[in-house]
C-alpha cells in the first residue's frame, strides 16, 4: 500500500468557493463540475496565494484552476506511447538506460496541463503495486543505469516509502543515480523543510551516486522565498535539481518571461534541463500548445537573453518514438534531431519537415 506524506495539504477551497472569484455564471459553474469530476481539481492553501485574481489570465491561475477550455476533446490520452513500453504494472522501460517508475497517482497539486491527465488524481490501473517486482526487474537487466520515479509526484508519499526505494536502488550495482520527477519545490515547498526526509537524501546521496530531483518551475512568479528554500534544503542534502519546463500558452509563451526563468532557475541552482512542447493531450492541448514554429521563435529569442548556463537546455518534444529535439528553421524547413530513441538506429539521426505554422506535435506535420 503507497502511504502518502502525512501533512500533505488537500485542496482548501471547494469549487463552489471559487465563483466568485471566477466570475463565473451557473451554467459555467455546473460545466467546470463535470469537468472536475473527469479530472479533479487540487491547490493548496500555498499555490492559492501565488494567484492575482485580479488577473483574468494570471499564469499562476492557468495551471491551477480547472478552465472551460478543459471541455475541449482534440488530442489523446497517451502521447509518448507509455502503454506500449508497460513491462509491468508501474513500470515502463522506452529506452535502453532508463527504466520509470510511476510510484502515484497523487499530487501536491493538480495541474491542469498534466501530460498524464489519464491517471493523476484518479483510480489508475497503471500505478505499481509491488515494487518488489520493479526492484527484481532493475536487477536483471543491466544495461539501466538510472531508475526516474515519477507518477503523481512521489515527494507526496511517506518517508518510510521513500527510504524503502533509495535503500533498495541504491544496492543495485548498475544503477549510477535516481531521479524523483517532482513539482513539490513548486507547489508545496514546506514538504523539504522536513528534517526526516532531508536526512533520508543525506544518507543515501553518494559520491558515486546521486540523487536528483527533476522539478517543473513554469514561470518566474514560482520562484518564491519558499521554493528557494526548498531547493536549498535539497543541494545541502546532497541532492542536484534540474528543471524541465513546459512551454505553455498564456503562461511562458513570452521570450522575456521564459528568459527571466531561466536565469532565474540558475541563480538559485536549479539548472534547466528541458523545455518540453506542450504534448496533444486531451483536456490539454486546445488550451495549452503553442505551435512548434512559434515555439522556436520563443525559444531563440529567449536565449538571446540568456547567458552560457541558462541557455543550455534543449526545446523537446517527447513522442512516442523518443525525445526529438527541435532544432529550428532554415530553408523553409523545420529541423529535429533524435536526442533519445526507443529504436537505438534512431539515437542522433537529424531530419526534417516543411513549415507548418499550425503544427504543434511531429504527427502534425506533412
């Protein structure tokens, strides 16, 4: 049974509650209902209070609060194929070094924009129930050198659950270092101030081995007095944090606020490691993508802004035949490279398409 962090907040603020600051009429207010029982709605008392509901299209409201957009259907559920590299219940293997663990289904806070909109917050099939198998498949299959737990967001779970995972992948020779994909130094910074789970990533973060945390910073507004403290808990633990953003329209669809994030990500050492195309997801892509051809003038003008270290991130799309990095345009065509590949002959391979400027995922284009 996946125990979660006892002093996890739930959402403070019913959805009735919200009218009025959504100046909502009831007929809107009754189709945001529907929608919240498709994918329920969670914010803490903290991610609230990042809100300017003064703002009809407050960034920080965008990711937060469930939108009628969210009625919209184009797009699908499984965008990078992760039914298909199932192995086990909980467990996908898409390449060769890597092996994901979904440990949840829960989160600190829903956000509205989740590529596995599928499963958070819901009774998911798809969550692993006996990590045992997980561990025993890790064992025997020495070509993984890195385990990423993910979900929901495992920072939500008991410590004891977490001690279990690091005790256990840590002992197995071939594993070089463990991720936890967690939004938790965004959406609910005092979860690392406890000193329990702090000490748990000082005793299992290794010269050899290390943990890291993969967070998701969206907008500069996150970076709170907070989150920092958050993520200098995490470096004193002996933990590194990267970033992988999303590029999300009316949130950080702007050179000048993705740069200001950026930089701001690494003055406070969290180093960007991908800024994701918003993937097709239902419930997600109307409301959310951005096209690809706009997206590389973003991106580009964004670094122009930026300086060595914040700039060194890749503009991702993450589909189902591997992470394609968007490279940009030239010559009335638009160019990607394979950065992973769930077919190793892929790994490197360069190719392109013609523009489009509608397009907004690889399958779009001619």
């Amino acid at each position: 049974m996946l125990v979660e962090y006892k002093k996890l907040e739930d959402s403070l603020l019913p959805l009735h509650k919200l009218k009025d600051y959504l100046h909502l009429s009831f007929g809107e207010l009754e189709q945001l209902k529907k929608i919240v029982q498709i994918h329920p709605m969670r914010v803490n008392a903290y991610y609230l209070s990042l809100i300017n509901w003064n703002d009809p299209k407050d960034p920080i409201k965008q990711m937060a609060i469930p939108s009628l957009d969210e009625l919209n259907l184009e797009g699908f559920y499984d965008t990078s194929g992760e039914a298909e590299n199932t192995k086990m219940v909980g467990l996908q293997h898409k390449y060769a070094e890597t092996v994901l663990i979904l440990a949840t289904n829960r989160c600190a806070m829903y956000c509205r924009h989740c590529f596995r909109k599928r499963l958070a917050g819901l009774p998911s099939e798809e969550i692993l129930s006996r990590f045992e198998d997980a561990a025993e498949y890790i064992s025997n299959h020495e070509e993984i050198n890195n385990v990423l737990i993910s979900g929901g967001d495992p920072l939500v779970l008991s410590n004891e659950l977490i001690e279990r995972f690091l005790k256990t992948l840590m002992e197995i020779d071939h594993i070089d270092f463990i991720r936890f994909g967690s939004r938790i130094p965004v959406t609910l910074p005092s979860r690392l101030n406890d000193l329990d789970l702090l000490a748990l990533f000082k005793k299992y973060s290794r010269l050899d081995k290390r943990i890291y945390v993969i967070t998701q910073f969206n907008h500069p507004r996150e970076i709170t007095p907070q989150s920092i403290c958050a993520i200098n808990n995490l470096l004193k633990s002996g933990v590194l944090v990267n970033n992988q953003a999303v590029l999300l329209r009316n949130v950080n669809d702007d050179p000048f606020v993705l740069s200001k994030l950026l930089k701001e990500m690494v003055r406070i050492g969290v180093l960007p490691y991908y800024v994701f195309q918003c993937r097709p997801v239902k419930r997600v892509k109307y409301h959310f993508q951005t096209p690809i051809f706009k997206g590389i003038q973003i991106v580009e003008t964004a670094k122009t802004n930026c300086d060595g270290l914040s700039k060194r991130f890749k503009y991702i799309m993450s589909h189902k035949t591997g992470k394609i990095e968007i490279l940009g345009i030239m010559k009335g065509d638009i160019y990607f490279k394979y950065h992973q590949a769930k077919e190793r002959k892929n790994l490197g391979r360069i190719f392109k398409r013609k523009i489009s400027k509608k397009a907004g995922w690889l399958d779009d284009f001619q």
